[in-house]
C-alpha cells in the first residue's frame, strides 16, 4: 500500500522494472490530466512521459539490459515531478511571515 506522500517509484520498490515504470508512467499521465494549461508542472511531465514513450517499445517482459539502464534513470530522474508536500508550503508561510515582521520592527 502507497503512503500518501510517497511516489510510486519509491512504493513500488522490489517490483519489476517494467511494473515500476508502467506505475510511474500511469501516475504521471494522471497527474497530468488534472493540471490546467498554463501549470509550470505540465512541461516536466510532458517531457517525461516523452521520454518514456520510446522506451517502452518491444518485448518488455525480456528487457535488454541498454533499456533497462535508461528505464532505471529515467525513474530516478522523474520520481519527484508533481510531488507535493502539504507541511511545507504553511512552513514556508510561517516562515515569510516571521521575516516580514522582523523587518518590520
């Protein structure tokens, strides 16, 4: 089961590559549905999902270990595209707000 803050490169650890980047792929695809045309993360996502594209091509339950490289950084490239993390845009917050009253006084 995926934690809610953790990608699914990390959660899918110990599965086959080909489960880990169909995983990573579907969850960037869906991401990529909810994002409005002109989100700064629609790009990144864009780019990696073309990437990915001409990768997944032929045999992908006998995987030449070439493909298997660019898959395996290619998964670590793109684990943290639209990773979003709810704590730290309040601490971010806190923390402007701190700055600007000190500036103040």
């Amino acid at each position: 089961m995926m934690n809610k803050n953790e990608n699914t490169t990390d959660a899918t650890r110990g599965s086959s590559l080909r489960v880990r980047v169909e995983a990573r792929k579907q969850e960037l695809e869906q991401a990529l549905a909810k994002l409005g045309p002109d989100d700064r993360t629609r790009v990144d996502i864009e780019q990696a999902l073309n990437q990915i594209t001409g990768l997944l091509t032929g045999d992908l339950d006998q995987i030449p270990r070439v493909v298997a490289e660019e898959l395996s950084v290619w998964l670590e490239a793109n684990k943290h595209i639209d990773e979003w993390h709810p704590g730290k845009k309040e601490h971010l917050k806190k923390e402007h707000a701190s700055k600007t009253a000190a500036v103040k006084h």
